[in-house]
C-alpha cells in the first residue's frame, strides 16, 4: 500500500469515527488539516511545511495529480 493510501484510509477512518459521533465531515477534515500540519513540522521542520503547503495551495484546483508525480 502507498503512502497516500495509508493516508487516505486514516482519513476515511477518522471521518467516519467523527460523524458517528455526530461531528460534522468539514470539521474533522480541518482538524486532520491541523494536526497534520503540527506533526509534519515537528517532524521535518518549518521550512519543509511551508515549502509543502505552498505548493498544495498553487495546485488547490486540482490541475495537477500530485499523489501520482509525489509516489514516483
């Protein structure tokens, strides 16, 4: 399994968790957003968030697969 699979089925999973919950689907989204931004600074540094979010942020359209051009 990939990388973004791994990350897609946590995804799933705390989505599901949250709205069994009764939680709404875009405030876990951002939550996951959050705390995924945290454990990746602290993991490879402020430079390298910054240096990933901007990057996501220019292909928010979607124009470009970035899962498939990061997982070769």
């Amino acid at each position: 399994m990939s990388k973004y699979q791994h990350a897609n089925s946590a995804i799933e999973q705390a989505v599901t968790a949250g709205v069994s919950e009764g939680l709404d689907r875009e405030e876990i989204l951002l939550a996951l957003i959050v705390s995924s931004v945290a454990a990746y600074r602290d993991a490879a540094g402020k430079k390298a968030v910054r240096d990933a979010l901007l990057y996501e942020l220019g292909e928010v359209e979607g124009a470009t697969d970035t899962q498939f051009i990061r997982s070769r």
